[in-house]
C-alpha cells in the first residue's frame, strides 16, 4: 500500500531503523532474554543504544512531527526491545515532552538532559488502588506546602518502570476545595527523597519482572520536595496529563500497529510452513485465511486512522482532535490484540509457549484495553460528542 504520509526524513530513516532493528535487535529475541528479569539483559541493550547513537538515530522523537515519529514507533516495536533502545519508551518519552514544554530551566538542567541522553530513567505516578483509574480527578495522594516544600502523602500503583528509576513525576492533590479538574498537580520527586518507596513490582500474568520492564506500587510518606519541583502550574496536574495523553496514544497506537503487524509475519509464516498431514498447509485451510484477510485489512485501516489522526494534532493541537484519539485508542487496542490471538490459534498449542513473541506480547499488552482510559470510557466519551449534535 502506498504511504500516504511519507516525508524525504521518512524515507531516509525508516530502512535504517528497519535494518538496526533486525540485525541487532531481532536476535536478542530468545526465550532467555524475554522471560528472565529486564536487569538481565540491560546491560547488552545499553550497548545497543551506543550503537543507535553512532549511527545518528538517537532522540528521534525531538526532531520529528507526530506523524513522523509514529511511523518510526511502528518499525521499533516489531521488537520488544525496540523502543528502549532508541531511548523513546514509555513512561520516559512522555515525561520528556511534558518537561520539554512545562519544566523550569533549573528542573530541565538537572533532570531532562540527563534523561534525554539516555543516562537515567524516569516513572509517573498517576493511578491508585483505592480509585477508578479511569477518572484521574479522583485521587487521595495530596501535596500540602509547609514553608518552601511541598510534603506528599498517599499510594499508587501501576506506576510503570519505578524500580530503578531516578525520579518520579507525581499527581498529587494540592488544593482539595478547587474545581474537581484543577485540584491537582504534577510534582517532580527524586526517587532517593525520604519517604519514596517502592513497594512492590506488581505480578502481571504470573510475571514480576524488573527495571523498566515492570510496574510498581509505591508510597508516599511525608515526601518533603522544594515547591521549585513543580511542573507547570499549580492546580495544572489534570490539564498537563490530558495534555500529554494526545500524543501519548498515537505513540501507543503506533506501536500496537508495529506489534500487530510482526504477529501478522508470524501468523502467515507458520501458515504457510505448517504441514497438516493431509497433504495440505494449514495455509489453504479457510478459517485461517479469513484470519488473516481481516488481520491485514484491520491492521491497515488503523495505521490511516492513526496516522490521520497524528497529522491533526501536528496541524491543530490535540483538543481538536480529541474525538478521533478516542476513536483510535480503542480501536486500534482491539485490533492488536486480535491479530495476536489469531496468531496464537494459527500457531496452535506453540503459539501459548515461549518459543514464540506472541506470548509475551499477550501477557504485556492486554493491559492496552485498560490503561490509558478503559475502552469502555472511550467509547461514551465519543459517543456523547456524537449525540450532541442530534440533541
């Protein structure tokens, strides 16, 4: 299919990354490498990272429009290890656009430009056990000055890559008698501050993990920070997260699409290999050529979508845009995970193994359903925007 959304830097970079990430990265895939503790192969991706930056590929998302870098988040996450390696994986690429535009030069001199150059990592503490995390005005973490600090209390969980992490962006209640949407605020915390813990990493399927790969429960206990860590505005904590989400979902639904997209490779690979005995390749067998006729028709209706989408936020901003982000948040969410479960029904009992991505992929990304706004939330979101113009 012809890209619609190619630019000259595309069509520079694109085959570049493309072939780093399948002569570097693809063999790092074993089974070893994607069920053992993320520490355990950290220090062969870091070497990884030198070798992205040698070749001028580092910090790309600074240099590109959405459109453009969504389409290079496609190509990085064919692997799992893709993002990371290009230093621009969750939760650190948004805390770096969040910084970029809302921190002080201070906070940036100290904290950003050692992210960017891939030296620290970073967490965001939004979600708590105690409240529906698809409503980020409800929360009971609160942030009371007292002199020239700001003192936080409360717990949050899924908090994504805290183990290891060198500071925290928290959302943290600092005025609970202001409107619902301006009580809270984004507060940037050391992770070595007294009174910041990590609780526990949180078993997801039946995996831990650890690092970055891993999503934690921590506590606040009387966490004293300078009133100088705040991000933005006070009372901004909801406008900057909503803010951030924009392009947050189109660097996600880029890569459920790159994801998509490598289960696809796998599904029609294993078609086409697969002997049923009766002199026949499970290729030829009806039901598993409608799965992939719909997979691919799917995959490609969502990358216009999403790419669409991606060029509306670069030309008008984000709220503009918001009911097509709803629209793509879950549509695309759904689509990635389908293609991989009919990759795992193509690949049979193996598909449910180690052996394969497919694995790992469905224990790390059902979450896509649910984080981000549940897709529930999404769709009456977009619905009432809808209706309102029939009332």
């Amino acid at each position: 299919m012809e890209n619609l959304f190619a630019t000259d830097k595309l069509n520079d970079l694109l085959p570049r990354i493309k072939a780093f990430v399948e002569t570097e990265l693809y063999p790092l895939e074993t089974v070893e490498n994607l069920t053992k503790p993320f520490s355990k192969i950290e220090k062969v991706l870091n070497k990884k990272r030198e070798l992205v930056k040698a070749a001028g590929l580092w910090g790309l998302q600074h240099h590109l429009t959405l459109v453009e870098f969504g389409q290079v988040s496609e190509v990085l996450a064919m692997t799992p290890l893709g993002h990371y390696v290009f230093n621009c994986q969750a939760p650190d690429i948004g805390n770096m656009e969040l910084m970029e535009k809302h921190a002080t030069d201070q906070l940036k001199h100290d904290w950003l430009v050692s992210l960017m150059k891939g030296e620290t990592r970073s967490c965001f503490a939004m979600t708590e056990p105690g409240f529906a995390g698809s409503n980020p005005i409800n929360l009971g973490t609160t942030a009371v000055k007292e002199g020239n600090y700001y003192v936080i209390n409360g717990r949050k969980w899924f908090t994504t890559a805290a183990d290891g992490a060198h500071f925290c962006i928290v959302m943290a209640i600092t005025d609970p008698d202001a409107p619902p949407h301006k009580r809270a605020s984004q507060i940037l915390v050391s992770t070595d501050t007294e009174g910041f813990k990590v609780e526990r990493n949180i078993s997801i399927m039946g995996e831990s993990g650890d690092g970055w790969l891993s999503h934690s429960e921590v506590t606040f206990t009387n966490c004293c920070v300078p009133l100088t860590n705040l991000i933005g505005t006070e009372g901004a904590g909801f406008q900057l997260a909503q803010e951030r989400l924009g392009p947050g979902r189109i660097h996600h639904c880029m890569r459920w699409i790159g994801i998509a997209e490598r289960a696809f490779d796998i599904m029609c690979r294993r078609a086409i290999s697969r002997d049923m005995g009766d002199g026949q390749r499970l290729a030829e067998k009806q039901f598993v050529m409608g799965w992939i006729a719909e997979s691919r028709a799917e995959i490609d209706a969502a990358r216009l979508m999403v790419l669409s989408t991606a060029k509306m936020i670069d030309e008008e901003g984000a709220a503009a845009a918001r009911n097509r982000i709803s629209s793509i948040k879950f549509f695309t969410a759904k689509i990635m995970l389908d293609v991989v479960d009919r990759a795992i029904q193509t690949c049979g009992a193996a598909g449910l193994t180690d052996e394969f991505l497919l694995s790992f992929w469905y224990r790390h990304e059902r979450a896509a359903r649910i984080y981000d706004g549940a897709d529930e939330v999404h769709k009456i979101a977009l619905a009432k925007s809808i209706l309102k113009k029939y009332a």
